[in-house]
C-alpha cells in the first residue's frame, strides 16, 4: 500500500514503525517528516500539511491508499474532511469532531452537556471577563487561549497578574496562526478540581460519545467522486480475528 502519514514529530515517527513492522512492503510518504523520518520514509517537505487541497491532490496524483493524519493542526483545518470528499481513505477525524482539541471551550461545552467530571471553567472574551472569572475561582489560576497554541497557549500560575498578562497576550488575535489552524480570541479561565477519578471521567466521556451517539454530529462521507471511496466516521481499533493491521483497517475505511 502507499501510505501518506502527515507530521513531523516523534508521534509520527512511532506509527511509521509501526508501518513498518508490519513487513508488508508498504510504501510510505512523510510530509514534512523530518530527518529521522526520513530514514523510514520518502519525505515530502514541500507539501502543506494544513492545506486541504494541496493533500487531496498529492495524494491523488500519487495513487495513496491510506493518509494518516498525526497532528491536530491539519485536522482542525478539515483535511481529513477534504480526502473524503474525494473518496480517499483517512485515519483521522474530521472537523467537526476536531473541535474537541482545536477549541478548549467547545470541548468544555460538550463535557457539560455529557455529564462528564471537569474542572469548572467561564469562557471569556474581554479582559474584564477573565478578570472576574479569576477572582470568582481564586488562584491557583489557570488560563487557556481557546484554540491551538501549539502546547504554548495555557498557564497556571498563583500571580494574578500573570494571568492576566497571559490573557493579554492572546485575547487580541487568539493563537498565533502560523502555529495553529484555527484562531479565536477567546480565553478560558478555570480551576483544576475536578470531580470524580480520571478513570471514571475515561470511561463516561467514552460512552457518551461512541459511534452511535455523535454520528449525526460528524461529517458523513460522500462518494461518487474520484477514486470513489468511502470513510467510515467509526475509529477501528482492532479486527475480528486479531490485532488491526493497516490492511483491515483499510478494510473497515473502504
């Protein structure tokens, strides 16, 4: 199979091993990769990886059978979304389903209406808001840029200042957008107490949204164009007879 994995970390890295291992002579492409990739993969630096359209037609014009999308960045910026629109398989959500990593105040959002334990939280988009939020908390306080910052967009600090300096600096134009795909001026202030243990929160979070409850909430997929192939929105994690390979996996996308 020709394999697309988009990304460049250690990640990355880990699932084109993988790949590997499974000794089936797979032919695999990395964008951007990066030089310890390269030894495991063909490296395609020049391709976007946050460009919908320039994936979709990389991947059609070199006959890819499987994209594999690693980072959060390219699946907030819907390529997942644009390969199935043209039929080719993904491993990977897409942008509606995204918003769970790309948006700390959507995903607050969804854990209230699901019951799921969380630290309490107040989305704000002014300074006075995030002024009131903290105050209302009392420190330690935490504070979030709402989209992607590239593991750069929180604090938590006992510093009421720092806080709000830390707000300062993102409620003007939100995460910086060469580093994230989706940009938002809004904070989230909150307190880290939440409720219940991490595995019951796990196990909750899980069974309320499984397959069947958030279906109609993703993106279906759409065939009749080229290379018409379709993708299921349910993730596979293993197959009947065994662990799942790229090729049941496959299997299960088309």
């Amino acid at each position: 199979m020709k394999i697309l994995v988009l990304g460049s970390g250690a990640r990355e890295h880990a699932i084109i091993l993988a790949l590997v291992a499974e000794g089936a002579g797979h032919e695999i492409f990395a964008a951007p990769g990066n030089a310890g990739i390269a030894a495991d993969a063909t490296l395609v630096a020049d391709l976007d990886q946050n460009d919908p359209a320039a994936v979709t037609a990389f991947a059609n014009e070199q006959h890819i059978d499987l994209v594999v999308i690693g980072p959060e960045a390219p699946l907030v910026a819907g390529v997942a979304d644009a390969l199935r629109e043209r039929g080719i398989p993904v491993f990977g959500p897409g942008k509606a389903a995204a918003q769970m990593e790309g948006s700390k105040a959507f995903a607050k959002r969804i854990m209230d209406a699901a019951g799921v334990p969380t630290g309490r939280a107040a989305r704000a988009q002014t300074r006075d808001e995030v002024a009131a939020a903290i105050d209302e908390f009392g420190a330690p306080f935490v504070v979030k840029a709402d989209g992607l910052a590239a593991g750069k967009g929180v604090v938590v600090t006992s510093d009421r200042d720092a806080a709000l300096a830390h707000a300062d600096a993102y409620l003007p134009t939100g995460p910086n957008s060469s580093r994230a795909a989706a940009t938002s001026s809004r904070v989230c202030a909150r307190t880290e107490r939440p409720v219940g243990t991490p595995a019951a929160s796990m196990i909750r979070f899980a069974k309320a949204f499984e397959p069947s409850s958030c279906a109609a909430a993703l993106p279906g997929p759409k065939t009749g164009m080229p290379r018409s192939r379709s993708a299921s929105a349910t993730p596979a994690t293993s197959g009947a007879s065994g662990p799942m390979t790229t090729r049941s996996m496959c299997a299960r996308l088309a």
